[in-house]
C-alpha cells in the first residue's frame, strides 16, 4: 500500500511500536504538526515519516511511519512537546519539496510470514536480560522491566548503534531479527562482562583471592 506522508528526517532510528518523544520548534514542522492534527480532527489516520537523515536530506532507504499519540504541552510561540508511536515500516519513495516540509511517497512493509523460532526468541530475551542486569550493577539503580516479546522491543533497549537499529529496521523477517539480535548480544555481553571483571578487581585494589 503506498500512501504520500509528511517526511521528518531525524539522526535517529524509531521502531513499530516506540514511544518517540519530539519536541517542534521548526516553523516547517510547527506546520506539518498543525496539518497532521487537522486531518486527525477529520478522523483521518495521520501518519508522519521518521527517517534517518538530517534537515532535508534522507540517508536510509526505509523509514517508521508514527502516528501522533499526545500532545504534551504547548508554547505561545508554537513550539510543541508531543509523543508519538511507532506505527509502521515503508520504502522511502519520490520525495516531494513543494510543501514548507518534505512529503515521501511511502510504501508501507509487511514481513514475510514465517513460524517463529522459539528458541531464538529466548536466547534473544536472554541476552536481553543479561544486558539489563548489567547495567542495573553499574548504575545502581533498579530498572522494573517486562520481557519484550519481539525483536522491535527488544531492539529498543539492546545498547545497538544506529547503524544496527537501520538493519534491523529493513528487515522482514522476525526470526533474521531476533539472530542478528543474538548475535550482537553475543558480541556485546562477554565485553560488558569482561569490563565489569576488570573493575571489580581495580576496586579490590587489585589484589586476587588466590594470593
């Protein structure tokens, strides 16, 4: 299904699903915002492009389309804190620069329907877990988690560049997410882990227990 959407190109990477926090303040998207609430007010579902890029150029060839959920507080200048979720992947079309902000003709992505590998799923969670358990020690704080059940959520708290978040984000199968999800754990967990030794062991003044 191809729909033509308000574009917004952000250093960022969003997922179906995420809560994506913005703050308007362009006068370009102070416009888009106020269009996109109008056609909201009509009952119209009002998507809007978020694409890796900056300012007006577009460096990924997929982007999530959001919907705005909330706005949260707004300025006597215009500005506008709102949040809004992650609501569908699409291949980034012609883009038009006739309007104050961009406009993409979107094709929206379904994945490849497959039966889901269970045991991918765990080990992905599993990593998942590690990693937050991790960063509980070095921060000290306590974190109240759910276990996400899919590799999007997951994705969302996984400590991936953008460069991954973007892979992953093309992607259409949900079992090539949750393995490549795994395999960055993989990667990831051993050095956290090794750093954590090393720290422990500087904090005992480096003495070891089998001196």
């Amino acid at each position: 299904m191809n729909q033509t959407i308000p574009l917004f190109p952000l250093p960022l990477v969003v997922f179906p699903e995420q809560a994506l926090p913005l703050h308007i303040f362009e006068p370009r998207y102070r416009q888009m915002l106020a269009d996109v609430r109008a056609a909201q007010d009509l009952g119209e579902v009002a998507p809007i492009g978020i694409c890796l890029g900056e300012d007006s150029d577009v460096s990924a060839p997929v982007g999530c389309a959001v919907l705005l959920e909330k706005v949260l507080n707004e300025y006597g200048d215009g500005r506008a804190d709102i949040i809004c979720v992650g609501y569908q992947r699409f291949a980034v079309g012609e883009i038009s620069r006739e309007r104050s902000y961009l406009m993409v003709e979107a094709s929206f992505i379904e994945d490849e329907e497959e039966p889901l590998d269970v045991a991918l799923l765990q080990r992905a969670q599993q990593g998942y877990t590690r990693l937050l358990e991790l960063a509980q020690e070095e921060s000290g704080d306590r974190f109240e988690s759910v276990v996400p059940q899919t590799a999007f959520q997951i994705a969302q708290s996984a400590a991936l560049p953008i460069e991954g978040k973007q892979e992953m984000l093309q992607m259409t199968r949900e079992n090539e997410r949750l393995l490549f999800l795994c395999s960055h754990f993989d990667e990831l967990i051993p050095n956290l882990e090794s750093r954590r030794a090393e720290r422990v062991k500087i904090q005992s003044n480096g003495h070891s227990k089998d001196h």
